[in-house]
C-alpha cells in the first residue's frame, strides 16, 4: 500500500493501522487523504487476515477538519460534480471492527472521522468539537446526525451551535468516547484492546456490528427481528460449533472466522 502520500499504513499481525500523515497541517483532511484512507480501510475490510482496523494520528492532531485551503473556494455546483461524500458513505458500509485512536484535536470533519468509527479510545489530552460553524457553515460528513443520535439533540445543538472543543473526559461522560486513556499509553491500550477484539469470533462482530448499527436507525420491533435472523445466521458458522464445543470441552476455542 505504499501509492499513498497522506496516509501511513501497516499491518501489525491481525490489526491493520491507519496513520493520518499530513501533521504540519494537523491532519487536515484534503480530498485526496479522505480518497486514500477509505481505499486503506476497504483493502483491510477485505483482508480475511486483519480482524480490526485502527484510525489513528501523527503528531499533535487526530485531525483538525476539512482541508480550508481546499475548500475555501468551493461552490454548490461543483461540490455537487465532486461528490466527495459518496467516499465517506463508504465508510459506513465496512464489516470489520474499526477503533479511532484519537491522539489530540478532532475537529470537524476529524470528528466525523472519528464518529465513523465503531469504538474511540481517546488520549486525555485530545479534544472534540465542530467549529465549522466560525466559519460560516456546518459539519456535512455526518455531524449532525451521528453526534444527535449519540447524545441527543440538547447536547448536540449546544455543542454545534457555539463550536467548542470538549476535553476527552467530558467527551466520555457525554457517551462520545468509549475509554480515555493518557496520553502515552493510547497506542499501546488501542492495540491491546484491538488484538482482544482479533480473537473473539470475526462474524458474530460483524454481525453485532450490523444489528447494533440498525438499532439506531430501526424501531425496536424490526431491530429485534433483524437481531434474530443474525443469530440464527451465526449457527450457519464453524466458530459456533467450535465456540460451544470448547466451552463443553472445557478447553479455549481458536475462532477462524468460517
Ligand atoms: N485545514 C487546512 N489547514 C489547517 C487546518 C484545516 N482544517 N487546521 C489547521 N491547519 C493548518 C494551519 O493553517 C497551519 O498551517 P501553517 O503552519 O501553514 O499556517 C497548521 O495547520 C497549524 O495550525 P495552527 O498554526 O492554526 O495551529 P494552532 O495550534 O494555532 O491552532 C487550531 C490549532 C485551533 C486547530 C487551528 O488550526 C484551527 O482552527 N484549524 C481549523 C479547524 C476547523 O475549523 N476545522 C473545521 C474545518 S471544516 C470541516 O471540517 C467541514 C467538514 C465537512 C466534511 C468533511 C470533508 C473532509
């Protein structure tokens, strides 16, 4: 994967990582970056190999938004031509487990980043907020709903409207953030938790991942009739034979995701 100048990726045993590589510019997401780090996570989504991806940042930022520089001069006509959200769109259709590690400022569309993740471990040193609206407009990668669907509208609107940055701490009481850890141990708590997550059963994840996922946009009945088609699905598999032989057995299971 070395065609990619923005990004820095590497696969360490079953965990594929992805290094937002632009630090002199605090990670800013440019059109390209956003192209090289979906083409990242879908040739790991595919890898049978990698069990979990991890997002994550060089230097000071996660990421800190939207490249300005780029977008400054844009209008509705040609953001309609460039059509960059189809690329985030397919961010949300990854199986594998993803986990932002989130090193320091996530802004705008690094918060969308961020939120398009399924966990996010944060360094207590990082920092979370939509300032989009100081400059005239509003978050358009997700924002709005993922963040109102997480925390509720009061919370949501009072963050996004005044564009504050939120400590990682507060992030976390909000639900935002799965665990705060400091600042040096982030990499190293992210990849245990990730290595933890590669050992568990690859499609009873996914299809958690999937039944979760409808639970926020599914009223409860259909939500429950999808989570029931999933388990009787994961009977289909050799790691459920294998999960409950073991456990009979008395002996670990080596789940293989068949
Ligand atoms: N875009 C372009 N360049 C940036 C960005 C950015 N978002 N953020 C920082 N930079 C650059 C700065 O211009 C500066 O470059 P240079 O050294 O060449 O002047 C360098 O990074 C370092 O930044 P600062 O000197 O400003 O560092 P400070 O510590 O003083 O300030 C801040 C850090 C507060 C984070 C400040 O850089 C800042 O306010 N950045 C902009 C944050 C922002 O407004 N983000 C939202 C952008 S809009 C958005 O995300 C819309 C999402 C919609 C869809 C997503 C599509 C990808």
């Amino acid at each position: 994967m070395s065609e990619f100048v923005s990004i820095a990726v590497r696969q360490e045993g079953p965990v594929g990582v992805i290094e937002l590589a632009r630090p002199n510019v605090l990670n800013a997401l440019s059109r390209q970056m956003v192209s090289e780090i979906v083409a990242a996570v879908e040739s790991f989504d595919r890898d049978e190999e990698v069990r979990v991806i991890v997002l994550t940042g060089r230097g000071r930022a996660f990421a800190a938004g939207a490249d300005i520089q780029e977008m400054a001069n844009d209008d509705p006509v040609r953001l309609e031509w460039l059509n960059q959200f189809a690329d985030w769109d397919r961010l949300s259709l990854v199986k594998t487990p993803m986990i932002a590690a989130v090193n320091g400022l996530a802004l705008g569309g690094g918060f969308e980043l961020a939120l398009s993740c399924d966990l996010i471990i944060a360094s207590a040193a990082a920092e979370f907020g939509f300032p989009e609206v100081n400059l005239g407009v509003m978050p358009g990668a997700g924002g709005t709903q993922r963040l109102t669907k997480l925390i509720g509208p009061k919370q949501a609107l009072a963050w996004l409207w005044t564009g504050e940055r939120l400590s990682a701490k507060e992030a976390h009481a909000l639900g935002v953030v799965t665990r705060v850890v400091s600042p040096e141990l982030l990499m190293e708590e992210t990849m245990r938790l990730a290595r933890r997550l590669a050992e568990q059963p690859p499609l009873a994840l996914r299809l958690i991942k999937e039944a979760v996922q409808k639970a926020v946009d599914y009223p409860l009945y259909e939500g429950m009739q999808f989570e029931r088609k999933n388990f009787y699905l994961l009977f289909a598999s050799e790691d459920q034979k294998e999960g409950m032989a073991a456990f009979l057995e008395k002996r670990k299971p080596q789940f293989r995701g068949k």
